[in-house]
C-alpha cells in the first residue's frame, strides 16, 4: 500500500509539466544539481576543518602594523585662519540674532503619573 508504482511517478511528472512548463523544468533541474554539489562540497569542507589543527586556522595570515606618522587625507589640507582671526574664549555663546526670543521654560510634567482611568 505505500509502494511507490510507476503509474504514480507518471502522474507527478505530467502534473510538474503543467505547472511549470518544459522549457524550466531543466533548468529547474540543473540548478538542484549545482546546489546539491556546493552543499556537498561545504560539508566536505566542515568535515576536513574538523580533522586540521584548529590552533593553526586561529593565527592571522597576515600580521598589520599601526602606522607612523601622520596621515593624510588626498586632497584635504587644513588652512590657517585668517590673518587678524582670535579663537573665541572657552565657554562663549555666540549672541542670539536680533529680534529673537528665547522660549518660555515649560514645566516638566510625568505623562506616566498623570493618567486616569477614563477608558
């Protein structure tokens, strides 16, 4: 009773062309294939790491030193200020444009005490 027959290999194959067509059916199959041979292939490559030392694949390849000196950007060169310019003391406000208002202080009110059970 769970025997696979040919007749029902038949109907699966008849029922695929319908519903994908003849023309992507191969490529659909050819790209099954490639996929089942990279996952081949990544667990053969698992399979092998597992058997090299690991102690050896934790070492860089390739060691980088820090740089001496100063660096550069290509095409950026900070410029001295101008002539007569003066460095603004620490802590200076640059003035508020004429005609501006500074906003009135609102008091901070917790939405989270405020709540009421009106729903």
């Amino acid at each position: 009773m769970g025997m696979l027959k040919p007749w029902h290999i038949i109907v699966l194959v008849v029922v695929l062309v319908l519903l994908f067509g003849a023309k992507r059916l191969p490529d659909a199959a050819r790209s099954l294939g490639r996929s089942l041979r990279i996952i081949k292939a990544e667990t053969k490559g698992l399979v092998d790491d597992d058997n090299n030392n690991v102690a050896e694949k934790a070492e860089p390849q390739h060691s980088r030193t820090p740089l001496q000196g100063e660096v550069q950007q290509p095409g950026y060169q900070q410029q001295p200020p101008p002539a007569g310019y003066q460095q603004p003391p620490a802590g200076y406000q640059q003035p508020a444009p004429q005609g501006y208002q500074q906003p009135q202080a609102q008091p901070f009110v917790d939405p989270v005490q405020h709540r009421t059970n009106d729903r």
